[in-house]
C-alpha cells in the first residue's frame, strides 16, 4: 500500500522503467481491444480524424 503521494518526477521514473517492448505490447493489445469492441462509425470516425491529421502535416493519407 501507498502511504504518500508519488511526485511527478518519480512516477515518470517509475514509468521509465518499463521496457520499450512491454510498452509496445500494451499499446498493440490496446489497439486490438478497441478495434474488436468499436462500431464501423467509430472506426470511420477515427479514420476520418487520421487522414485530416495526415493533411495538415502534408502527408497523403
């Protein structure tokens, strides 16, 4: 249990801990999670919201 407050340096070394592949990992298994649970109208949303940032770096989508 935690008794004190965790300042924001020290959670931000906690964090840093982590390895770079666990990282990875979790954030494919978060992808994968929100893929498979969201509607095709969430999914043309997100799409949507890509190819308009992907504009406004100059990339083509």
């Amino acid at each position: 249990m935690i008794f004190t407050w965790e300042t924001h340096d020290q959670r931000l070394r906690r964090f840093m801990k982590i390895s770079p592949l666990k990282k990875l990992e979790w954030l494919r298994q978060m992808q994968e999670f929100t893929l498979k649970t969201s509607t095709k109208r969430l999914n043309m949303i997100r799409r949507k919201l890509r190819e308009d940032r992907a504009i406004k770096r100059g990339k083509k989508p």
